[in-house]
C-alpha cells in the first residue's frame, strides 16, 4: 500500500523530463498534476505504485560481424527484478546472424517480459 | 573527379536523415562519406532507450533507430563510402576524401551538407594536475568499449561532470557490477537532462555532488584515486574541502565541442559560442552552397531534432541546386541576456514557410523568467518559463504572419526577462 499523500516525480519519458506532483488520497484516488501528455499520468501513477524501468545492455556475439549485441527488455519490468535480469543474462553468448526483435531470453525472470535484440548482426 | 549534386560528410543521424529527405524531395544523385566502417554514428553505442518519440512515436534504442533510417537508405540504394576519410573541403564545394581501395578521391558537389556531429572535451581542456595514468576515459570512450567491444573499463569509478553520456554511463557501469562512487559536477546545476539525472543516478543511489571538481589525479602507471573539492560561486575550489576518493577509473563528461575542422578549411565562420557554423533559417553557413545540420551545427539533447534539423537542411540543399532561394534580406537574430545561443542567426523571411523555429540554450538556471523575443523594439512574445536550464535546448515559433505584420524588421532579438 502506498503512502498517503504528496509526492513530486520526474517523468522519465521523454527528454522534456516533466515535474508531476502526486496526489495519494485515502481512498487509494491518485491525482496527477503538471504532465504534458498522458504519458506523464500513467508514469506517475506507476511510480508510486510499482516503479518500472525498461533494461538495455548487451550480449557477446559469436561468428557475428561484432562482437556485442545490444539488448533490451520487451517492455518495462519493475525496478526490483532489474539485478536479477542482469545476473540472468551473466554468461549468454548467442551465434549470429541476429535480427532486431530476435528473443535471446523468454520470460526473463518470470516478468512475463522477453530480452530481445536492438541490433542486426550479419554472420562474420 | 566524380560529380554530385549532394555531398554530405558523416553517416551519424544527421547525415543519414539528410539523405532520406533529399531522396524523398527529388535529388537522388547522392554520396554520403563516413570514416567509420557502418552507417549510423554514436547511435551505435548509445544502447539506451528513449530515442524516436519524436519521430516515430515510440521508443526505441539508439541502435533501433539508426536501423531505421539504414533499412530505408540500403532500400533505395543511396550511395555512401565507409571508411572513407574527408581530409578537404573547399569553398567551390570540392570535397577531397581518402580510403584504402579508392585512394584519393575528388568530388565537386552542387550542394554540400556538413553532418559530422561533435567531439568530447578532452582532459587536456581541464587543466587537472597530476600524472597521466591509465583509467581515465572520456565518457563516450567507456561507452564504445563496453557497447560495441565488450571490455568493462574499471571496477570502481569516478565521474567527474555530468554531461548526459556521463549519467547513462553512471548506469551502465551500475549494471555491468562495477562501483560508481560519486558524480561531481563543478557547475550548480547537472549540464544533463532531469530524467537522466532520475534513471541513471537516483535510482541507483549514486551520489551526485554539484559545484564540485576534481583537484587532483594521484596514481602513476594506473589511477588510483582523485582529490575532490567544493568550489566557490568564481568556481575556485574552497580550501579545507578536499577528499580523497579511490577509485581505478575516471570518466569525463564534460562537454562536446562541434567537429568543424572541415568546415573551417573551406572558410565557413564558427560562432565561437556553438563552435558550430553560423547558419540562416535555410542552414545554409555563410558560404553559399555548404549546410550544416545536427550536432556540427550546435550540440542537440534529442536525437529526434536532428533528424528534423538534416531534413530541412537537405530541402534547402534542394532549393539552392535549383536556384529557387531568393537571399532578398537577411534579419539577425540576437541573443540577449540570459540567451547563449540562437540557431539560426539570421533569417530570410521569404524562406520562412508557415512559421519560423528558432532552438536556444539559456545561460543560467533561471526559475520562473519569461522568454521574450522582440521584433525590433517590439516585444512580440513573452511567456512565463518555469524552470530554465543550460542543460535543456528551449525553442519559440514565431508564426510568418509576425514577418508579415513587420516587414521592415532588421533586429530579432530573444531575451530572458523578470517579468
């Protein structure tokens, strides 16, 4: 349960990096002020309930035309699976050629979230 | 000699979206030169997400979105060298480029587009005493070494500015399990973007330290560690405050500087604030016929403005091929106080469509300021401002109908205002 009320939050979004002041009331109603556009509500909303975050890293590649491939996670997980998402990916090497899109972890960690490639990676 | 009608130097964001837009506006005979060996610059290394909402309405990494604009180029078959070196340009638009098969290669373009981006700011420029030990990087360096060649640079880290490349390398260190102990900043305020300073730092729990700098770099053949310092309002630091921080690795992120040794060679004026060329609301520099676009120009927050800033540049290109730019007046556009900068510098009101951008950095913080912009001495707009930093780029729209309502105008001026 969250914590009765005010809270100011930076919405991470996008670069404009909006202050948003959180109001937490009893009856668990959240009103959100000073957002731009509705990405602003939702992500303040999420913070003070359950704060995500998207993960971008990379991965070694073998036989590829690179040696890393970058990484991400399909959608944003919450903030408190993100040190067991990267031990998870500790020791994953994947052959090439690899797509944008391309799984290279279903379901990290039980998030219901995959790890997918940002990168083209042709075959050396 | 080869002929082109444009040539544009770099293959980074603002080089490729120049392309695209020169394509899709009906010039097709292009080069693209780039000295790297793939297309799509620092967005190669720059994994993070956060790129594109602009341009494509979701949010991609910095790979993703330079995927983009590759797929279309290869699609449409837009000529580019890789590896391919510009070493000359001159200010009959001839370019001179070197790689290992082609040699010397001499091309006389129509039209020129420069789009080489920035450089970092060097330790050199900071005047730190102490040897000059392994383990100091710049911020961008760290970055390419773990991105693209898999190496960790360091087990416990130091940054000293907090440029926006330094905050994202705060995380990624984070995440790839090495210690990043403190994030000095000399100046008041973080020179990075407020969701870098949450995402990359604050969520981290690592400490961010304003008007703080470095005194000192000890160690010898490997950093060892740093002496840190408050400083004074002058930026002096304050006697008595020195700390000594270990750690084996120092990254710096303390600004970037526009690539412009090119365009100094063909004789293109720098406004010594951007380091970047003066330009027109055409892009064009003040050598007729050569455009600038992206972080060549002035250094950008958002990848998505670039893009945007290389499309128009390459449709003023266009115009100038065409003979169709009118050069009937020029206003100037001036920076008054509190206003660093101004991109353009100057406008022709005929090349302005149906409303004329102009992009601006501030020169402090300033909490609740009006924006002002006057025409002449007439103040034509005046909007209350809640925060205003250096590290975030503003913009105002001035809609044609105001060039319209003035047309003897010689003196746009941007002011930052108490009321």
């Amino acid at each position: 349960m969250t914590e009765v009320g005010k809270r100011q939050v930076t919405c991470i979004n996008c670069p404009l990096g909006c202050t948003l002041e959180v109001e937490i009331h009893n009856d668990e109603s959240i009103i959100v002020t000073g957002f731009q556009c509705s990405r602003g509500e939702d992500y303040a909303k999420k913070e003070v309930l359950n704060p995500t975050r998207t993960i971008t890293t990379t991965v070694p590649v073998l036989n590829g035309d690179v040696q890393m491939v970058s990484v991400k996670t399909s959608s944003d997980i919450p903030k408190k699976s993100i040190k067991a998402c990267m031990l998870a990916l500790k020791g994953i090497v994947v052959e090439a050629p690899i797509n944008i899109g391309d799984i290279i972890i279903k379901n990290v960690c039980n998030t219901e979230v995959d790890i997918v490639a940002t990168k083209e990676v042709k075959k050396k | 000699m080869i002929y082109k009608d444009i040539v544009i130097i770099g293959a980074g964001p603002a080089g490729l979206a120049a392309a695209l837009s020169a394509y899709e506006n009906g010039v097709t005979d292009i080069l693209i030169l780039e000295r790297e060996n793939f297309l799509g610059g620092i967005l190669n290394q720059c994994i993070h997400n956060g790129f594109g909402l602009h341009t494509f309405k979701e949010e991609l990494t910095g790979p993703e979105y330079a995927s983009r604009y590759i797929h279309k180029i290869e699609e449409l078959n837009i000529e580019y060298r890789l590896n391919t070196m510009v070493i000359d340009i001159s200010n009959t638009k001839q370019v001179i480029a070197i790689n290992e098969t082609d040699g010397v290669i001499t091309i006389q373009a129509k039209a020129i587009i420069l789009a080489m981006g920035c450089r970092e700011r060097p330790r050199g420029a900071l005047n730190i005493p102490g040897f000059r030990p392994s383990g100091i990087f710049s911020a961008g360096t760290a970055q390419k070494y773990v991105n693209i060649n898999g190496y960790l640079p360091g087990r416990n880290i130091v940054i000293l500015g907090s440029g926006d490349i330094g905050l994202i390398m705060a995380r990624r260190l984070t995440l790839e399990g090495s210690n990043v102990k403190i994030v000095c900043e000399i100046m008041p305020y973080s020179s990075g973007l407020k969701r870098n300073i949450v995402q990359c730092l604050d969520d981290y729990q690592i400490p961010l330290r304003l008007s703080h700098t470095i005194t000192r770099i000890h160690g010898k053949e490997r950093i060892e560690g740093v002496t840190v310092a408050k400083v004074d309002a002058s930026m002096q630091p304050i006697s008595g405050t020195e700390e000594y921080v270990s750690c084996d690795t120092l990254l710096l992120s303390v600004g970037l500087i526009p690539e412009n040794e090119l365009s100094r060679k063909a004789g293109v004026v720098i406004n010594p604030t951007t380091q970047g060329p003066f330009v027109s609301n055409s892009l064009e520099t003040t050598i007729p016929g050569i455009f600038a676009c992206g972080n060549v120009l002035h250094v950008h927050d958002l990848v998505d403005f670039v893009s945007e800033e290389a499309a128009l540049a390459a449709k003023c290109a266009i115009k100038h091929i065409h003979g169709i730019q009118k050069h009937e007046k020029l206003i100037s556009v001036i920076a008054r106080a509190g206003i660093r900068y101004t991109v353009p510098s100057s406008i022709d009101p005929c090349e302005v469509d149906k409303m004329q951008l102009i992009r601006f950095r501030v020169s402090d913080v300033y909490e609740n300021q009006y924006i002002s912009v006057y025409f002449d001495f007439e103040r034509v707009y005046h909007k209350l401002k809640r925060i205003l930093t250096p590290g975030e780029m503003e913009q105002v729209i001035l809609p044609k109908g105001w060039f319209d309502k003035f047309p003897t105008v010689k003196n746009i001026s941007l002011e930052v205002e108490r009321k």
